[in-house]
C-alpha cells in the first residue's frame, strides 16, 4: 500500500482556483454559520488518493474539488465505487426534481 501526504498547498491552491463552496451542492459553510465558520470546505481529489501506485505532484485544478462534508461523505459512501461530482450532481439534481 502506498501511502500518501495531502499537502496544505494544493488544497489552498485549489480553494483560491475553485472557491469554498461546493461543487456539487453549492453549499457554502460561511454562508450559512457565519464568520466562524468562512474559509472551511473539505477538498477531494477526483481520482482517489487509494489508487495512486506511487506519490505524484497534482494539479489542484483539475484533480481538487471543494466539496461540503456531507456532498464528500456520499461520494465515498461505498468503497467500490467513488462517485465523480458529475454523478453526484445527477443524483441531487435527480432526488429534488430538477432532472
């Protein structure tokens, strides 16, 4: 098993190309507590960190997306399948009648 360091750069480098809202749901932690809570958003990497084969430099704008705790949570939600954010956003889309 490889083991890997997530690395505080990339994630504030993909916050400042990306924003701290999510990108499947549009939540916005600040937005909705308060300045407490301005800035905080969980980060995924779009290929899953378990599958790399060895450590490899990433490019926050394409392999980072913000996502709320609970948007990151369902992507992950069975360890045979990761969901990518354009599934995700089906799948909201779909459960609130948007499709």
């Amino acid at each position: 098993m490889t083991t890997y360091e997530r690395n505080q750069k990339y994630r504030n480098q993909a916050i400042a190309i990306h924003g701290d809202s999510c990108k499947a749901c549009g939540f916005n932690f600040g937005e909705y507590y308060g300045e407490y809570a301005e800035g905080f958003i969980h980060i995924h990497h779009s290929v899953p960190v378990s599958t790399y084969e060895e450590p490899r430099a990433l490019n926050p704008e394409v392999d980072l997306v913000p996502l709320c705790a609970n948007c990151h949570s369902i992507v992950h939600r069975r360890k045979d399948k990761t969901l990518s954010v354009d599934e995700l956003k089906t799948m909201i889309q779909s459960a609130s009648g948007d499709v």
